[in-house]
C-alpha cells in the first residue's frame, strides 16, 4: 500500500486574536448592521481564539471587487505553497525531480496555469511530471487529496504530492450580511499543508510510515444549498447551512461503518480519528454519529481554536499533528475523514 512520508504545514504570518477582528468587523459593519452585538455573538460561538492572515488587516479594505482580490489571492498562495512544499521535500528527504505525480487543490482562489504549473517555474520538479489541479471539493479536498494520490500510487514505486491553499480571508464579502457570511467571517482562516506519498515499491518507504489501505467517498443526495460558493460580480458568496451538523449527525456514521465493513472492521477498532473542525457543532455531531470517546477529537478542536477552519487544509493539519503527538502503536487503524460541498463525505483508512 502506498505510505505517509511526510507531512507539512504552514500559516501566514499576520496573526490576529478573534478579540482584534471581531473589533475590525464591527468597524467594518457599523454603519450598516443593526445589532452588532449579534455579529460579537457568532464569532465567539464558533470557539476561535485567533486566526493568521494572508494580508495585515488594513490591507483588506484596498481590496475591491474578484480582480484585485484573487491577484492577491494568487501572490499569496505560491508563497505560502513553496513553503509547504519545499518542508515536506525536505522533511521526506526526497528532491522535487523525483516526484511524478502533484494534485492541488483551493476553494478560496483561481489560478490558470493553477498552482502547482507555477510552482514548476519556482522548484526543479520534473517537466514530465503529471498534474492534477482540483476546485470545487472544499473542505473535504485533504481527505480527496490523499484518497486520489492512494489511487495513484498503490502498486507503484513512484512519488506524489497533495498541496492544499487555502487563504479564506480572500474570499470575505463585506457588503453581505447574511449570517451564513456573518459566521463565516468569524470560522474560516488561512494556511496550507502538503502531504507528500511513496508508492509501496518506492526505494525511499521505511516500515514507520503510515499506510494508506482505501478510501471511501460518501455523496448525500439533494443536499446541494448545504454548503457551496454563489459566484458573483464580487467573488465568491458563501453558502453555509445550519444543517451541516445535523448531516454529519444523520449520514456519516452509515458510511463509515459500510466503509470499515469492507475491511472486517467495526468502529472500535479504529485507535486515533483525524477529522476536519467544520466548527465546534459538527465537531460534537461527529462524535457523537460514531459513538467516540470524549477526547478523541481533541486536535480538531484545538486547530479550530488555535486558528480556524482552514477548509482543506485543516485535516491535514490535524493528520501532522496526530503523526508528531498521538500516533498510535504500529499496526494500529486511523480514520481520516471530511466533509464538504456536494453535500458529502471522503474518509481514508490508515494503518500505522
């Protein structure tokens, strides 16, 4: 089975405590909103404590209309996208000519050529290297990321590598105050993470990294207004329903369960969950669907608190904070698993 080889993360570096933008939105909102004191009330409901920017905070105002907006976007992600690409080469030990395989994906931004082309003219990977840019999977595209580069590698001894950006803060419409883009503007961050994946047959596979075994993706039918983007003149409008929680409540532990089945394996089986902070609400549905103990989504709520839903990027933040603090013993089963837009789920099967 193709292995984990390694796994990195990285966040712009404007930090902000939620306390210095939820002063900044009353600010921005205070002409035009009745009740700020509501706006005060839903960013202290998702459970952030901070988030990091892609911009300093002054500089969003400049910002105006989808033109401006993404060339900042697209400065900003191929910064932040050599980074983690750059550590997780080197945290693998392997040179950017070896891989054959790159998949990126974004839901806060549009690039043509997409990401990882430009990247190519930064970075000696190599000119006959296969890509695959992906938009439009959203949160769940960490966990997509890893399934298709599963796909891709299993009786292989090539080399892949999944980029998530996502910078969040990007994509703000400030002239809608909807409470789908009221809590948004209080969930979402910015960060990206780069998973970086052998082939079993690849020369670099030591026994410690963490295989991958399958992958499962589970689509809920007419569930479309769930969660989304509205493009419009501005950009991208959020669509953000409160039936996600009440989805991963209903849907997801079905799914899993057929999934793990598969494998002759039951819920309990499953040592350490990796699962993607939607927000504190999805978070406890998720873990009460599967009937997990109380601390086994720990990480997923500190990254929520420590700086937001990353969108795509966030499970992946997770799988390398679980890799360096909670790895169970080897031969262990872990589930990584999201959800997003369509609505649906992926989750991959580990074993370690």
């Amino acid at each position: 089975m193709p292995r984990i080889a390694a796994v990195a993360s990285a966040l712009p570096p404007h930090r902000y405590s939620q306390d210095e933008l939820i002063a900044a939105f009353r600010d921005l909102w205070s002409e035009r909103h009745f009740n700020l004191d509501r706006i005060e009330q839903f960013h202290r409901n998702v459970l952030v404590g901070g988030r990091c920017l892609s911009l300093p905070l002054e500089e969003y105002r400049q910002l105006q209309g989808l033109g401006k907006t993404n060339a900042a976007w697209t400065t900003a992600a191929l910064e932040i996208g050599e980074r983690v690409a750059r550590a997780a080469l080197q945290q693998a030990q392997l040179p950017a000519l070896e891989i054959d395989h790159f998949i990126s994906t974004t839901i806060t931004g549009l690039a043509v050529p997409s990401i990882e082309a430009r990247l190519m003219n930064r970075m000696p990977f190599p000119r006959h290297m296969k890509r695959t840019p992906v938009f439009g999977l959203g949160c769940l595209a960490g966990a997509a990321g890893i399934a298709r580069l599963h796909d891709y590698l299993n009786h292989s001894d090539e080399a892949g590598m999944l980029l998530s950006v996502e910078l969040c803060s990007l994509t703000l419409q400030r002239e809608d105050l909807s409470i789908a883009n009221i809590v948004s503007s209080g969930l979402f961050g910015d960060g990206a993470a780069s998973v970086l994946m052998l082939g079993e047959d690849h020369p670099a596979v030591r026994p410690e990294m963490p295989e991958t075994i399958d992958s499962r993706a589970i689509f809920f039918p007419d569930s479309e207004r769930v969660m989304g983007w509205d493009v419009v003149d501005t950009g991208f409008k959020i669509v953000l329903s409160s039936e996600v929680a009440s989805f991963a409540a209903a849907h997801l532990r079905p799914g899993i369960e057929d999934f793990l089945a598969d494998h002759g394996l039951k819920l309990k089986d499953i040592a350490l969950w990796i699962a993607h902070p939607g927000g504190p609400k999805v978070i406890s549905a998720m873990a009460e669907a599967l009937d997990l103990p109380e601390d086994a989504l720990e990480l997923s709520r500190q990254s929520l608190a420590e700086v937001g839903n990353l969108s795509s990027a966030s499970v992946l933040f997770i799988l390398k904070e679980s890799l360096e603090r909670k790895r169970p013993p080897r031969g262990s089963y872990g589930v990584l698993v999201a959800m997003g837009p369509a609505f649906c789920a992926e989750a991959v099967l580990i074993r370690f």
